[in-house]
C-alpha cells in the first residue's frame, strides 16, 4: 500500500468520472440503496459495500467505475491537501488520537497504516495524478470478500466477482506495504 493511500481516498470521495459527476455517482449509489466506504484497519485495506442484494451487481460496476475512471480536479485536489495537511497537524495533539494510536500500535506494532501515512511535508510533492495512479491500482490489490445475502459462494464468484478471485495481477498489500514501509522509513 501507498502512505498516501488515505490522502488518495479522501480525493476520491469528492471526484466524478467520465460519466458521472460527483453528486451524480452519489445519486446513483443512494438510488441503488447502497452505501460505500474505503479504509484501512491495521494492515489491511478494506473496502465495504452494503446494500440491497437486487442491485448489488449493479452496484458493485458503478463502484468499479467510480474507482477507475475517476476525473480529476484540480480545485478538489488543492482543497484535499490543505484538509489533509491540517488534519495531520491536529491529529498529533488530540488526546483521543494519541490514545487510539497506542491501541493500534499495541495491535499491530509498527506495521500499523496509521503509522505509515504521508507526513505534512510529503504531501507537497504529491500530485493529483499520482493519487489517481492509486486509485486505479486499489481494486488490483489482494481482499477479503464478506458477503452476507443471499447468493451463493459460488454464483457469487462466477457472476460478480470474477475478475478478483481468479486474477493473476493481484497484489498481496501486506508484502507491498512493508516493502515500501523500509524505503520510506528515515533514520532515528
């Protein structure tokens, strides 16, 4: 994974594409009923549909589309960095954040994500493109699928989501992610 991930995600939210404009990938999500979320837990990346089952391959396209084709701004972008800066800045003197931070940390030591997120003054060389470039590469990366409805495993995986349980291009985050964790680390 990328220590701009985070930064690269929040882009996303405010984005349309090719097709859609930002509101109107809203509205189409909220007309199928269905709600998305992208995050990280520990060092894992998650990204979590919920939904209605009849609209769930419907769904589940817009959610690819929406990833892949994303059409950048560059107002958005300015605006995000600023956000994600102050954001940073703040997040290192609330109590409730420290306090969070050593839980995380007691989980999952220093592989932690939050521990390996893009500082302040990275985010000055980081583009809009190369945010992009991450998102187009998020649904390459090797996930746990939990589904609750009601398909089979199956019929789930022949119909829906061939693409991510056959691919031979998946990435394995946790390698990824402590590979780059070594070259980004800077000495104490």
């Amino acid at each position: 994974l990328s220590p701009y991930l985070s930064v690269a995600v929040d882009y996303w939210r405010h984005l349309g594409t090719d097709l859609y404009t930002a509101s109107a990938l809203s509205s189409k999500f909220f007309t199928f009923g269905t709600t998305i979320n992208i995050f990280t837990r520990g060092d894992h990346l998650e990204i979590e549909m919920k939904g209605e089952d009849k609209n769930f391959e419907s769904s589940i396209r817009l959610l690819e589309h929406s990833i892949i084709s994303v059409s950048p701004s560059k107002d958005i972008w300015e605006s995000q960095i600023l956000n994600s800066k102050e954001f940073l800045k703040e997040r290192t003197s609330d109590v409730s954040e420290i306090d969070f931070a050593l839980y995380d940390y007691a989980l999952h030591q220093n592989t932690s994500v939050r521990f390996f997120n893009a500082s302040p003054s990275d985010l000055e060389n980081f583009t809009s493109s190369s945010a992009v470039d991450i998102l187009e590469n998020l649904l390459k990366y090797k996930c746990t699928i939990i589904y609750y409805g009601s398909l089979s495993i199956e019929e789930l995986e022949s119909n829906y989501l061939q693409s991510y349980v056959s691919s031979k291009n998946l990435k394995e985050t946790s390698h990824l992610r402590k590979v780059m964790w070594n070259q980004n680390s800077k000495p104490s």
